[in-house]
C-alpha cells in the first residue's frame, strides 16, 4: 500500500487536492508564490520611494520658506524682493499668511536698487 493510498484510506483525501501534489503543481505553486513575493517586495519598493519623495519635497519647502524669511528679515534688494514676489504668488500648498510680500520692504530707507 502506498502513501497515498493509506492517507485516502483513513480519509485523509487532501493529498490529492493540495498546492504540492506532483511536480508539475509543486512547480506551479513555486512560480505563483515567487510572483507574489516579487510583486509585494515591488509594492514594498514604490511605497518607500514615495514617501522618500514626500519626505524629499517636505524638507526642500521647509528650507524654501526658511529661505524666503531670511531674505524678508535681511532686506534684500529690489531685484531679489522681485524675484521673491514672483515665486511666493504662484499657488502653492502652504501660503505665509503672517508675511505681505505685497508691501515694499525698501521704503522709507536709503537702500537703491541695483
């Protein structure tokens, strides 16, 4: 009596319905697991470029704004008041609402454009 046989006999019939029966379906199950494997591990991978991308853009805004008020406190010239007013007006995510880049930061002193 054979492996099989004695497992069908004593009602054991899941040897013929299982992932591993002979190798042409051992075979299969190994390729279907393997796809799997690999796809999740890709799902792993362009999750954690994501956030590394997020994480990328948080800190360059956050060094953005840091930027934008260090030239606010150090009274850039006009040429660069300019050039901060053109950047700062186009939408983006977060807007300093505490800072008018609309007023003239070089009025009322002696400082002459370049």
């Amino acid at each position: 009596m054979s492996y099989q046989d004695s497992l069908q006999s004593n009602g054991h019939g899941f040897a013929q319905r299982g992932p591993l029966r002979g190798n042409g379906h051992r075979s299969l199950y190994i390729k279907t697991l393997y796809k799997a494997m690999v796809i999740d591990f890709l799902c792993h991978i362009e999750a954690l470029c994501e956030a590394m991308i997020i994480d990328f853009f948080c800190h360059i805004e956050t060094l953005y704004e840091a930027m934008v008020i260090d030239l606010l406190t150090s009274r850039p010239s006009a040429r660069q008041w300019s050039l901060i007013s053109y950047v700062t007006s186009r939408s983006s995510a977060r807007q300093c609402s505490s800072i008018s880049l609309h007023q003239d930061p070089l009025r009322g002193n002696d400082h002459r454009s370049l």
